[in-house]
C-alpha cells in the first residue's frame, strides 16, 4: 500500500515523539535509580538545547531520509506511466513478397513395373518341373516351367494318322484320274474314227453317235477325278493344319518367359494341376526402368510437358534420390479429382527401387507470374471476410481483404488485396486495431523467403 506525502510526514514525526519519550522515560528511571546522586541535579540551559537541537536534526534527518525519496520514486512513476500512456505500441512487421519464379511441386506417386504380365498355362496337364521362383531374375526365353500333358502326345498322334490317310486317299484320286484320263484318250480316238467312218456312209448314224456320247462321258469323268484330287489336296492341307496346332499346343508344355524381368509371383508347385488359359502360373516384371504415377492438380496441369525433368525420394532410402523424366501424361483432367494422371519414367538400374513403393515426386518448373505469400497466421478469418493487418502510410493498421489461392502450410498464396513489397502485420494482436497508429519493427525474416512450394 502506497502512502500519501502527508501521512509520510507524520508518521515519521509521530516516530520521532516515541522516541523522545522513549529517551525521557529512560532518564527519569535513571534518576529513580540513583537518588543520591541526582537529587539535586537540574539539566541546565545548555542540556537543554542540545536535546532540542538533537530531536531538531533527527527529525530533518528522517524527512530527508524517508519522505524526499519517496516522492522523488512517486514522480518517477508518474513520469513512466505517463510516458507510456503517450507511447506507441510497437508492433513486428515484414514485407511481402512474391515467390521464387521456379515452382517446385511436391506430390505423391506409385512405382510401378515398366512392364508387368501374368504367365498363364497353355496346355492342359500337370505341372511337371518347376525351374524358377520367386526373385529369380530371368531372361527372355528362358524356360520357367514344364507341363506333362499326355492327352495332346495322343492328340498329335492321331493327327498324324489321318494326315497319313489324307495322302493315302490323295493318291488313290490321282491313280483314279491317270485312269480316268487313260479311258478318255481311248473315247476321243474311237469317236474320231467312228466320225470318218459314218461321213462314208459305212456305220449308222445312231453308232456314231453313241460313240461320241461316251467320249464326253469320258471328259466330264476326268473333270471330276480332277475335282476329287483337289478335295483330297485340300484335306491333306487341313491334316497339316490340324497337326501343326496339336503340336504348336503341345510346345506350350514348355513355359518360357516373354522378356527379361524378376519373378514377383509364383502361384503352383510341381504336380498341380493346370488348365489351358485359365491357370495362373508365375508373374513377372520388368524392374530396370520404372514407371511412377501422379496426379498433378488442375492449376499445375497446364506445366506439365513431357521429358520434364523429375526427382523421387522414398522413405526407406533416406538420403537418397532418384532422377526421371516425365513420359506421357493423360492430356485430360478426372473429372472426379480435377488431376491428371501423369506417368513418369525412373532407371533403376541397381534395383533399389521395387514396384509397389510410395514415393514423394518433386517437379520444377518456370512460372510467368510467382504469387504473392504471406505467412498463414497473419490471416484473420471472421463474419468481415479474409483479412490481413496492412500497414499503411503515416504507420496506421487498416484490415485489407485478400482472396486466398494455395494453401502450403506456413504460407499462403496471395491472389488479390496485396501487391509486391507492402508491409503486414504477420500476428496482430488484441493492441492492433482498424486505424491503430503503430510503431513498426521490421522482422529478420521475410514473408516470401524462397523455398519449396
């Protein structure tokens, strides 16, 4: 509790009377005590004065001692608290700016095989060897797998026999159309001379005629021996036809890889049963060069061109990144995400790299107009709008309202309200008010330091 000058004042001056009591009570007890001594005893003028003058100084001492140092403290507090009454409050403030004119754009992707099939059974059997596994690496052509098949070893039997009897038929036609041809020549020459004859007059007509009927009997007799050595072609054709299936088939025994890859599914072991087209037997991919997929969003899709140059990094590889190219993209957004699909092609020569990872893919490229960032807690979002504290000429605060763009955590996008180099309040406080006068203290830190975006 905090005293008046006043009361300062007499309550040292009461002090001082307790202790001027205090030293008279003591003198006459003093007296009490030694009555032959002081019986007779009076103070003297002199005595007197110095008691007088001695209360005189302490009583002076006290004030200077207690009353001036406490009023001097009490103008000093008066003086601060003043002097911070007509002071401005000091606010943080920094300048904004735009961002780097190379846009990095960071998202998600999946890494996938450049190439990656099923291997089905062809033929119907059982699974007689098994010559790879999972994580063997194999070349082109190399045999996986071998199928016992006994039904097809009969089937190319059987088709071989009728090939066999296709030929047999073929020349029994051919010796048929010799003969057809042997009794045809024999026709034309008795025709021709049984025509002399009756042009003398030495045969009837109706001989002759009938003679000339069994030639051309014998003609159209050829003509089909002829047809029926082509038939007989023809079925010889379909005989081989039939057996170069059979066997093409049967080959299939013989599983081989389709290209060079690493075997990332095995689904059978030696003795199963498999069945043509429907069995899954091993699948295998392609991992030297791999493919990443992304979804770019629809404000970064117009940049995006192809042979793009990309980096990928993946959690478990800290340390470590991995350089592709953009490949292809979908040139159309889904209409369900507002992306496009992007693909884009990584060497993985070393596999380090397996299909099915997640991976972070980094995009840099050139923009014509870098937006404007601010830092994300210098937005004040309320019923009044968006808004940010802009300090204006002459050191005033005036609420200015943005429109908002991306959103990158620490920063935002700035697409209306500022311009280059204006200065903000980037954590207004309750002190900071529309058309608050303000002292500004510039920040170490500007809001549009370069970064990744």
């Amino acid at each position: 509790m905090r005293y008046t000058e006043k009361e300062a004042a007499e309550a040292e001056a009461l002090r001082l009377r307790e202790e001027v009591e205090s030293l008279r009570r003591q003198l006459e007890q003093h007296k009490k005590q030694t009555p032959h001594t002081t019986a007779g005893w009076r103070p003297s003028s002199a005595t007197i004065w110095g008691l007088g003058l001695l209360v005189t100084v302490l009583i002076v001492v006290a004030f200077f001692a207690g009353y001036v140092p406490l009023r001097a403290r009490d103008a000093l507090v008066r003086d601060e608290a003043a002097e911070q009454a007509r002071a401005l409050p000091r606010v943080e403030v920094i300048r904004v700016g735009r961002a780097s004119g190379l846009s990095d754009l960071e998202l998600p992707g999946n890494i996938q095989a450049i190439t990656e099939a099923p291997i089905l059974a062809r033929a119907d059997g059982y699974l007689a060897k098994r010559l790879v596994d999972i994580g063997d690496r194999v070349q082109a052509g190399q045999t996986l797998a071998e199928i016992a098949a006994p039904e097809l070893d009969e089937q190319v039997r059987q088709a071989q026999a009728a090939l066999q009897q296709s030929h047999s038929a073929l020349d029994q036609a051919q010796a048929n159309l010799e003969q057809g041809k042997a009794n045809r020549e024999i026709a034309r020459v008795t025709a021709e001379r049984w025509a002399s004859v009756v042009a003398r007059g030495g045969v009837s007509k109706q001989e002759n005629d009938q003679y000339q009927a069994q030639y051309k009997a014998q003609i159209a007799a050829v003509d089909s021996l002829e047809k029926a050595v082509a038939a007989q072609r023809g079925n010889i054709a379909q005989a081989e036809a039939n057996l170069a299936h059979i066997e093409e088939v049967r080959s299939y025994r013989i599983v081989k890889a389709p290209f060079a890859g690493v075997i990332t599914q095995r689904n059978l072991d030696t003795g199963a049963l498999v069945n043509g087209g429907n069995t899954l037997l091993y699948r295998i991919a392609q991992t030297g060069t791999l493919r990443t997929y992304i979804n770019v969003p629809q404000t970064n899709a117009s940049s995006i061109r192809v042979g793009q140059p990309a980096h990928l990094t993946v959690s478990n590889l800290p340390g470590r990144e991995f350089t592709g190219a953009v490949a292809r993209t979908a040139s159309a957004l889904d209409p369900a995400s507002r992306t496009m699909l992007v693909e884009i092609q990584v060497p993985n020569t070393d596999g380090a790299l397996l299909p099915g990872m997640y991976a972070q893919v980094e995009l840099s490229n050139a923009r014509s107009s870098a937006p404007i960032l601010v830092p994300g807690d210098a937005l004040q979002v309320n019923a009044d709008g968006t808004r940010v504290a802009l300090l204006r000429p002459g050191n005033t605060v005036h609420f200015q309202e943005i429109e908002v763009g991306r959103d990158y955590g620490d920063k935002l996008e700035v697409l209306s309200g500022l311009s280059d180099g204006d200065t903000i309040v980037p954590r207004p406080s309750d002190a900071v008010r529309e058309g608050t006068k303000v002292e500004p203290v510039l920040a170490q830190e500007p809001a549009a330091a370069p970064g990744r975006k």
